[in-house]
C-alpha cells in the first residue's frame, strides 16, 4: 500500500523485506540492523557511509551493512527514488556459507556504491522475484547468485576490536533496558572515557546513539507485525510514543503510523 513516499512490499522469502522509495527526505545519520542491496532508480543522493563519502545516480547499485552509520541527501530539487532489499544478518550468513564456507560474522559489503551492469541486471530479475512474481526458487536462486557475485568482486572482512564487541554485546543483550558508560566500562575493560573513544572510532556512533539506533530497529520489527505503535514505543525502551516518533521519523523518513500502513 502506498503512503506518498514510500512503499513496502511482503516477500516471497523470510527474512526479505523489499522497500521503494520517491522522496527529496535528507535522511540524518542512522544504522540498519540489517544488510541492504539496492539500485538507484532516479534522481542522485549524496552520503557518507562506514565505507567514506559516496555519490549514487540512476543505475547505480548501492549497499548497506548492518550497524553502519550512514546519511543520505538528494542531490538537486527533484529528490530519488530507490528500490532496497533488507536482508536479515542470518540469511546472509548462510548464503556466505554456503558460497564460502566463510566466517558469516566477519563478512561485510566493502563498497557502498558501484556502476556494475550484471550486478544491477541480477538484482532488478531478483527484486521482481520477491515482489512480483513471488516465486521462492527464483527468488532464493537469483539471490543467492547476486551474493556470490558482490562477494567474488568486492570482498571485505570487518574487525571490531573484542573491548568494543564487548561493549556492543552488553547493548545488544537487551537494548530496551538502561544502561550506563560505567556498565560499559564494566564489560569492556575500558575506562568510560576509553569506551566512547573505541565505539566511536569502531562503529561510528557513541554507545548511546548506537543504542537508540538498536531501540528503533526493535521497534520498526514490531510495528512491522502489527504491534500497535504505544506498545512498540513501550518494548522499544522509549520514554513515550512521542519520543519514539521523533527518533523514527530521523532514521527512516517516515512516521511510524505511515510506516505501519505501508504493509498491504
């Protein structure tokens, strides 16, 4: 169902979320508990990604990784459009299995934009697997083989150092709950001071933005399934609806009602 600017299609696979977007929204700097491949339809946008400052036009293939910290801002008054699959930790981790038989944990999308006609043809015949057709063998097949294929030409590990993995797990344990640099410390073996320092220079966001970025990916999760939006903000660790509104609306451009009515 469309909401003016955005629209959120049901998969043929699990753990697939497909996404189109229209908009001239600047989106401020946010993160994705999710990978995402994409191909900027129209228009241009400008960002700065883990992976440094990028540009991205019309055929352009675009990714994200989870954790990321990221922005976007279109380039001229026209805005862009995209269309974006979302794709759980866990089914990129067996695909890289399955391709590799690589360590899942430590693979990453090394380049957040590239002019790759294949790549792009390969995710276009994908996205109408998922979204339109709905045929799982030819959607799970073709993404399958867009995975290979971004992995066999931009190959990348990711190391984060164990105090700050640390640090992350004490978070990702609960992110709802509260939580203070001296538990941080705590976890890390770190000063507090030290832990804002690595996590910054790890992740590219404080403790406590990476924490609120992983309260709203919690609730967007929830929202998705038809929780109503007070109880999300509740679950979420939020000190209200409103509170969660307004970080939601930051990160992903659109209200969580709007978001909500997205899911036909």
């Amino acid at each position: 169902m469309k909401t003016g600017q955005f629209r959120i299609k049901r998969c043929a696979i699990e753990g697939v979320e497909a996404v189109e977007a229209d908009t001239a929204h600047s989106f401020g700097r946010h993160t994705h508990d999710q990978f995402g491949i994409g191909v900027i339809m129209r228009g241009a946008q400008r960002s700065a990604s883990g992976r440094g400052p990028v540009e991205a036009g019309p055929g352009d293939m675009i990714t994200v990784n989870p954790g990321e910290v990221h922005d976007g801002y279109p380039i001229g008054d026209s805005g862009r459009s995209w269309q974006m699959l979302y794709l759980d930790p866990g089914l990129i981790a067996d695909a890289v299995l399955d391709i590799a038989e690589a360590r899942a944990e430590d693979f990453v999308f090394s380049r957040p934009v590239m002019s790759d006609r294949s790549a792009v043809e390969g995710f276009v015949s994908v996205y109408a697997a998922m979204t339109q057709t709905r045929e799982t063998l030819a959607g799970e097949s073709g993404l399958l083989q867009l995975i290979a294929s971004l992995m066999e030409r931009h190959p990348q590990i990711r190391i984060v150092p164990p105090s700050v993995s640390r640090a992350k797990a004490r978070i990702d344990d609960d992110p709802a709950a509260e939580v203070t640099l001296a538990d941080l410390a705590a976890a890390s073996g770190l000063s507090r001071f030290q832990v804002i320092r690595a996590f910054a220079q790890a992740t590219g966001m404080t403790p406590h933005a990476y924490l609120v970025q992983r309260r709203i990916g919690i609730v967007r999760r929830m929202i998705a399934k038809g929780t109503p939006l007070a109880d999300a903000a509740f679950a979420g660790g939020f000190a209200d609806q409103s509170h969660m509104t307004r970080t939601f609306v930051r990160a992903y451009g659109v209200t969580p009602g709007a978001y909500a009515l997205a899911f036909g």
